[in-house]
C-alpha cells in the first residue's frame, strides 16, 4: 500500500523522508524510472512510496506529487517562504544583496519575509526608513532583536504551515535569531553550522527540520549567495515588483528604464511613488547583468 512522506534528506543515493501520518523516518531508495526520465529528486518533494522492510524502517519512492516550487542552486523543493535577514549594524545594511534576493524569490514564486536584525544597534528613523520602503512595496517586515528576543513571536508566528529557508549574510545574526526561536535545541544538531558539513557519502547538505505539523525550516547552505543570472537584463523590472504598473508608461517598446527621458519607471522615482535608492539599485544590478550577458559567449 502506497502512503506520503516529505524528504527531509538525501545522502548518497537514500532519501531520508518523514510520514505523513504516523512521523515515522525511513530510509528510501527511488525508482529506476526517475532516472531514466530525467527527473532528480529533492529535498522538500512531497513523495508516494511503499515500505519494503518494516523492521528496518526501509521503503522505495513510488512517485513525486506536484511542487508548488523547484530552486536549481541550492537544490530544495517546495520552499514556500525566505525569511532574509538583514543586520541594521556590525554589519551594515546591504541592500544591493537584499534586493537581488527579493529578485531571486520573485522569480521562483517564493514568499520574502524581511527581518530587520540588530534593531538595538541603531537609530529609530533609518530603521523606520528601510522598513517603510519595502513595506510599501508590499513586502512583510518584521524588526527584531535576537539577542533579547524582541520580535520573535512574529516570526514564529509566520512559519507556520510554511517550509521556510533563512538568509543572510555572515554576521547579520541569522544563527543567534534561530536560536532565539528554538531555544537551541535544532542549533546543537548543527543546524546553520559555519563548518563544511558535505561529508564524504553527502550528495545535499540540505536538511529540513520539522517544527510543528505541516511547519519545516530548511537548512540550506548557499542561500547567501545569490546568482541572479536566470534574470536577464531586459526582464529585471518584472521582479522589482513595483516597477511593473509603471513600465506600462513607458514611450519606447524595449526600454531599458536606465537612460530613456519617457520612462514611466523614472517618472514614478521622480514623483515619489518608486523609491530612488531603490531604482538606483535596480541600476547596479541592471548593468551587472548586462555586463555578465556582454561576456557570456
């Protein structure tokens, strides 16, 4: 009899998946057919297998059901939500990065989640000026300290029925803030270690923990690194998600919305309704991606 679990770890050539209904952990080879018809399996698909030894909790996977979403690099499937966390101090807010990450969310129809960190550390108007900017966008952002636990309820409240990942660069405080929210118990299972966890039979470092039903964190290291190079140059305004009522505007079929004098991009930077330290940072990225596309062949 077929039954469902989620896989919450692949090493080597087992995937260690959870059941749905009884919780239980087997260990599971998959189906020739998979490779066969090209398809690679990830950690996050939700699968159909059938036990084939009891005692030894062992099972093969039958069938993946249907991804809600699928990310290359890092492998991981299903990921509903990114929580970005970005430190408002030691280090300083990068919001050029942010910015990519937002991106990269949007093109994989992934939820972002902004978390302010290390709120203690600064002023209250620039802290106020960031949050407001994204949340005009529409953007949820939450401001936390991990240290004195301020605003972790918030965020605990958001993982709910979600499979989240977290990211952020080195020092933002990512590790102290998943610590702040599990009280430590998943950290000392090594969970955002800093240490190279690919072990020698490892094919994935990816690993979901579960943290209530239908509630998983995904460690995944590579999520502070972002290549937004699926993006081409000319696409890039769709995922500044504010940008795309106003590009209708636009005089010229093709504008870039960089150095056209009839942008309704820049129209709306220059009547306030766009962010400019937004767009100039749409610019950055917008000439790193044509320079990255002028080197490609």
């Amino acid at each position: 009899m077929q039954k469902e679990g989620v896989i919450i770890s692949n090493v080597s050539n087992l995937y260690i998946i959870e059941d749905n209904e009884s919780n239980q952990i087997l260990k599971c080879s998959a189906r020739g057919k998979f490779k066969d018809q090209g398809v690679a399996l990830a950690v996050g698909d939700m699968i159909k297998y059938e036990i084939t030894d009891m005692e030894k909790s062992e099972g093969v996977i039958e069938e993946i059901l249907e991804r809600k979403s699928y990310i290359k690099r890092p492998k991981i499937a299903n990921l509903t939500q990114i929580i970005f966390v970005v430190s408002m101090k030691m280090p300083k807010p990068d919001l050029l990065m942010l910015d990519k990450q937002l991106a990269f969310a949007e093109l994989n129809n992934i939820k972002p989640i902004i978390c302010l960190n290390k709120i203690d550390l600064e002023d209250d108007e620039y802290i106020k000026k960031i949050g407001e900017t994204y949340k005009k966008i529409g953007y949820k952002v939450f401001e936390t300290n991990a240290n004195e636990k301020i605003g972790i309820d918030k965020i605990e409240e958001a993982l709910k029925n979600n499979i989240t990942a977290f990211s952020g660069n080195s020092g933002v405080g990512k590790s102290t803030l998943i610590n702040a929210i599990f009280n430590n118990e998943i950290t000392k299972q090594g969970m955002i270690s800093q240490k190279n966890k690919r072990g020698k039979n490892t094919t994935t470092t990816t690993y979901l923990y579960k943290i209530d039903k239908n509630t998983y964190i995904a460690d995944t290291p590579g999520f502070s690194t972002f290549d937004i190079s699926e993006i081409s140059s000319e696409d890039l305004y769709k995922y500044f998600i504010e940008f795309v009522k106003p590009e209708k505007n636009c005089e010229f079929v093709g504008c870039t919305h960089i150095k056209e004098e009839n942008c309704g991009i820049k129209k709306a930077v220059a009547s306030g309704e766009i962010s400019e330290d937004r767009y100039n940072r749409f610019c950055k990225i917008y000439l790193e991606i044509k320079e990255k596309e002028a080197h490609k062949w």
